[in-house]
C-alpha cells in the first residue's frame, strides 16, 4: 500500500471513529493525513525507543514488540536464490524485532480473509 493511501484511509478511520459515548476524539477533531503521520512517525520512535530499554512492548488493541537476538554463525552455508549457487560465509550476531498481533485483530482479520472468499 502506498504511503498516501495508508494515510488517507487511516486519516478516515479515525475521524469516523469520534463517538462521544465511547469517549473517543472527545474534541471531534477531524484527524488529517499529516497528523496521522506524525502519529504513526512519532508511535514508531517510542516503540524503537522503548525496545532499547526493555525486552518487549505490549500496545493495547494491537500486538506485542519483542526483541530477538540470532547469534553469528562461523562458516555457515549459504545460497543465492537467483543463481543458486551456495557458498559458506560468517554470519554475524543481529537483533530483530518480532510482532504479534493483538488476538482480536487476528480473529477479525481470519474472518475478513475467510468472507473474500
């Protein structure tokens, strides 16, 4: 998906989910593709900052950030999938992130899926 179209529809999303009774957007703020950016920019940095400080993050309503860790391998085979020819190379130790999505998006989105059928 393309980044304007990202922006867009969750720019739309948002506004659209401004309910007074459940508290949401309590301001009935319209919420435009530029803030949505500097949210998402600005939830990005926090999540990256918070996984220095700590092994995991659990976000409400969306999943859980954790920190991996691969350690470096010494003459490790390794292939080129477009010529695949294999080769033996050191590999070295790497961090990852890992996310899990929340249960509810998961269920929600295996019942999208299994309806577009």
């Amino acid at each position: 998906m393309r980044k304007e179209i990202l922006l867009k529809e969750v720019s739309r999303i948002a506004t659209e989910m401004g309910d007074k009774e459940k508290g949401l957007y309590k301001h009935g703020q319209i919420v435009t593709p530029p803030v949505t950016e500097s949210v998402l920019h600005a939830t990005s940095e926090v999540i990256q900052d918070q996984l220095l400080e700590q092994p995991a993050i659990q976000v409400p309503h969306f999943g859980t950030f954790k920190v991996s860790f691969r350690e470096g391998q010494e003459n490790k085979k390794l292939r080129n999938p477009q010529t695949g020819e294999t080769y033996f190379a050191d590999t070295e130790d790497k961090y990852s992130i890992k996310f899990k999505a929340a249960k509810k998006i998961g269920e929600s989105f295996n019942e999208a899926k299994k309806s577009k059928k």
